[in-house]
C-alpha cells in the first residue's frame, strides 16, 4: 500500500474543520453562476426601471439628465467595488447586515439589517403593486373598469404574492432560473421596441441627448433619483452558501449587473429623448414615454406588449428581492437577533421556510392594506420606492464605512481599497443626504419619517435588549458559511463530542 492509498483509507483529522456549518439546512453549492448572476440582475429590474427613470430623472435634472444616470452608474460601480471586498472573503445569506457587522460592530450592524430590509422589503412591495398597477392599466384598454380597477390591482397582488412565496419557498434554483427567464423576455422586448420607434421615427437626433450644462442643486437630485435604478445590484451576496465557488462569481455578478443596467438606462434615456425631439414633444412631461412614443408613431399596439413585460419584470423583481429579503431575516434569526424560528429551514426544500411566510404574508399585506385605505396606486408606488431608496442608500454608506475597518483588522488593507471606500462612503452619504431632503419636502415625507423612526426604534430596542440581557450581546455575532468535512477529500468525521463539530469557526 503506498503512502497515497494510506491517506485515502485512513485520513487524517483537519484541525478547524467541523462536521456542520452555523448556516446549515440552506442548499450549499447548490446553483451556478448564471443563477447568481440573474439575482442581482432580477432585483434591479432593468426592464422597468429603464421605462420609468429616464423621465424621472429629465424631469429634475433637465439638460443634464444623461450626467446624472452616469454619475449614477459610475457611483453604484464603486459601491461594487467596494462591497466585493467582503463578498471575496466572507460567504453567508446576511450580505451587507453581516459585511457591517464584522466591520463595525453589532450596533452598526442591526441598524445596516433594518435599512436593508427596509430597502428589499419596499422594493419587493413596490415590485408587487407595481405588477398590479401595470396589468390592471393593461386590461383597462379592452374593458372598462370604472371603480373596479382597484379590485383588479388588490386581485393582481394577492396572486402574485402567493406565487412570490410558492417560487421562493420551493428553492433558490427555481426562483433564478425563473427569474432570468422573465427578464431576459422583457428585456428583449422593450429593447426591440425601442429599436423599432427609432427606426420609425428617423435617425437619432443626438443634439437632443441630455449631455448639456448642469446647475450642482439638479444634477444632484437627479443623480440621487438615479441611484435608485441600480438599487439592489448587491443582491447575489445573499446566495454565499447556496453559490459555487462563491468567492468568483458573485463578485463578477455584482459588477457585471451594474455595468448591464447601466448600459440598458443609457441606452433607453437616448432612445427616448431623441423620439420625443423627432415628434417635438417634451420627455420631462410624459407620463407614460414609451407608450406616447408609440403613439405618435401609430403603432399603438405596442404599448400593450410593454405593459405586460413591465407587469412581468416586476414580478421578478418582487421574486428576488423576496429571496434577498428571506436569506437576511434567516442570518438574523441563526444569531438570535431576531427569533430563533426565523433560522429553521425546510428539510425538503432546504430553503428558510418559516422567513419565507412571514415575509410573504407581510410584503402582501402592505400594499393590499394601501389600495383599500383609498391610497391611489401611482401614489403608493412612489412612497414604496423612495422607503427602499433610503434604505439601500443607508446600507450602502455603512457598508463602505466598514470596509476599510474590516480589512484593517485582517490586516489586508491597502491604499486603493481604502481611498475608494472612503470617497464612496461620502458621495454616498451627500447622495443621501440630498435625496432626503427632497422627499422630506415633497408629498413622500411619510417615507422620510418612516425611514428615520425605524432606525431610531431599532437602536433603542437593541440597547433595552442587551442591556438587559447581555447574552444577546454574544450571540448577535455574524454567521457565516464555512469548510465542512464533506467539502474535503476523504475527511474523517469528527467525534461527536469534538467541539469542532459546531463549525462556527473563527472570524476573518
């Protein structure tokens, strides 16, 4: 027997390595990265943003509308950049909750879990109004609905939620491939839409592109306004465990989503002001820009067919963001910040069963509970967006503020890595900061105040809690996936009494 065979037949025991991970019972492994890729991809939802951004952004920023989306683009870049530093080293479902509290602590980190659950949540309920919104204004072209067209969006809502929950539930494979699926459609199809009412209506007038001189106050607002297209890019972070060779192509996802979104905002902001130039119309005032683009160029029918892609991209959307929602209040729950309940998975499906119909039932509720208090959807819509706007942007600047920390306490700092992180974090805090103050004085300062009093409750409930009870304080240590035994090549099993078995392992 060579010294080869020996190691087979008897290996020797890993030091470190255990039996369990403190994330088990999720589907390790288990998708590629074509599925981690349409996570984040999903969650942006191109296709709808890049119908209704470009004329939010044009209506504040004007001659400077296309500045605004790449100043957008390249911040929301260097947020990837800068979040990547984490997801190369750390592999778990809490995403930027996790990456904040390794680097700043456990207070920092509760308040980064509420903003982005804020954040998912609301764009996970925007997503489903905005599913309602689109099919019931769909199927008001053949029939009237008078009155009814509340009924018909509530009814749009309820079913898409439970489908949310039944697709998440079943397991993150099925979620992603879904997922893709949809948005690769609606891209295609508002892509080819744009495309043809270009060539209908001549050759791009490239004089009526947004590139002119910019006052500061509205490239700001506008840039601000723009940043929440790219909101939820991250989004692939929440599969560390459930992703092959995470460590590779999370990173390439995030960064890819970006740069593809960015691509298809641009693209479809000149495509929509060039049409209204050639038809001498005014893209800041549309309400609808590629519906009266179709018809002034007589080929109405098309707005049918993109209203049912903007409806199904949505649902996508809702589908994802539910995903990322569901993996966070599972982090959450494996560390006792939230109840124990919120950790346990399905042993069939291997997915956080319990999160999943919370989440489900809540993100539903929300904006079933809207329509029939007499709130107009548009109207609900918008507060939706500007809640999740103000989360993610939270999240984002804490999660650029603990970076460098982090990676200093591993002793893997470096210049670059540092001097992006910190201008990030303060081009992120401005961007807030202003996009703030304009909500704050606008009909969504319910959103504002929502925002700020969620946070302000969170901090106070976590100071009561582990005032009172210090052993919170320990077990709202991060989890994260780490190397099990079946992960080695012929690894021995541990003895039961090992404490290794926990495989909670070490911080980075």
């Amino acid at each position: 027997m060579t010294a080869l065979d020996r190691a087979i037949a008897h290996p020797p025991r890993v030091p470190g390595v255990g039996a369990g991970s403190p994330v088990d019972g999720l589907s390790r492994r288990s998708v590629g990265p074509v599925d981690v890729l349409s996570q984040s991809v999903s969650a942006v939802a191109p296709s709808a943003a890049a119908t209704t951004i470009p004329v939010l952004v044009a209506s504040v920023a004007g001659s400077g509308a296309t500045w605004s989306l790449l100043a957008a683009m390249a911040l929301s870049f260097l947020v990837g950049r800068t979040v990547n530093e984490f997801v190369r080293r750390v592999a778990g479902p809490g995403s930027l909750y996790t990456y904040v509290s390794l680097g700043l602590g456990p207070v920092a980190g509760v308040v980064c879990g509420a903003a982005l659950l804020l954040g998912s949540g609301c764009i996970a309920v925007f997503s489903l109004t905005g599913t309602g919104y689109y099919l019931e204004y769909l199927l008001s072209r053949f029939v009237p609905l008078g009155d009814g067209g509340v009924l018909v969006t509530v009814l749009v809502v309820l079913v898409t939620g439970a489908v949310v929950f039944a697709v998440t539930a079943v397991g993150v494979r099925l979620s992603t491939r879904l997922t893709l699926l949809v948005e690769t459609v609606s891209v295609a199809v508002i892509a080819v839409l744009v495309i043809a009412l270009l060539a209908r209506s001549g050759p791009p007038d490239l004089g009526a592109v947004a590139l002119g001189p910019v006052m500061p106050a509205p490239f700001s607002v506008g840039t601000a306004l723009a940043v929440t297209a790219f909101v939820g890019f991250e989004s692939a972070s929440v599969l560390g465990v459930e992703a092959r060779r995470p460590f590779a192509t999370i990173p390439r996802a995030i960064s890819w989503t970006v740069l593809l979104a960015g691509v298809l905002y641009l693209g479809s902001a000149v495509a929509q002001q060039s049409g209204f130039a050639a038809v001498g119309a005014e893209l800041a005032t549309s309400a609808s820009p590629v519906n009266e683009l179709a018809v002034a160029s007589g080929v109405g029918w098309v707005g049918c067919v993109l209203d049912l892609a903007i409806a199904a991209s949505f649902a996508a959307c809702a589908i994802a963001s539910t995903t990322a929602l569901v993996r966070v209040l599972f982090a959450m729950g494996r560390e006792g910040v939230l109840p124990r309940a919120f950790g346990r998975t399905s042993p069939r499906f291997r997915t956080p069963f319990v999160a999943g119909i919370v989440a489900s039932v809540v993100l539903t509720a929300v904006p079933v509970a809207g329509l029939t208090a007499g709130v107009a959807t548009w109207t609900l819509m918008e507060t939706e967006l500007a809640v999740a706007a103000l989360g993610y942007l939270v999240a984002y600047a804490l999660t650029c503020v603990a970076a460098p920390v982090f990676l200093r306490r591993i002793g893997e700092l470096t210049a670059r890595v540092a001097t992006v992180a910190v201008v990030t974090a303060a081009l992120l805090t401005g961007v807030l900061v202003v996009y703030a103050g304009v909500e704050a004085t606008s009909d969504r300062w319910p959103a504002v105040a929502l925002v700020v009093g969620v946070v302000a409750v969170v901090l106070l409930a976590f100071a009561v809690v582990t005032r009172r009870r210090p052993w919170r304080r320990a077990r709202s240590r991060a989890v994260w996936d780490v190397p099990v035994e079946t992960d080695l090549l012929g690894a021995s099993r541990l003895r039961p009494d090992d404490p290794d078995r926990t495989g909670r392992g070490d911080r980075p």
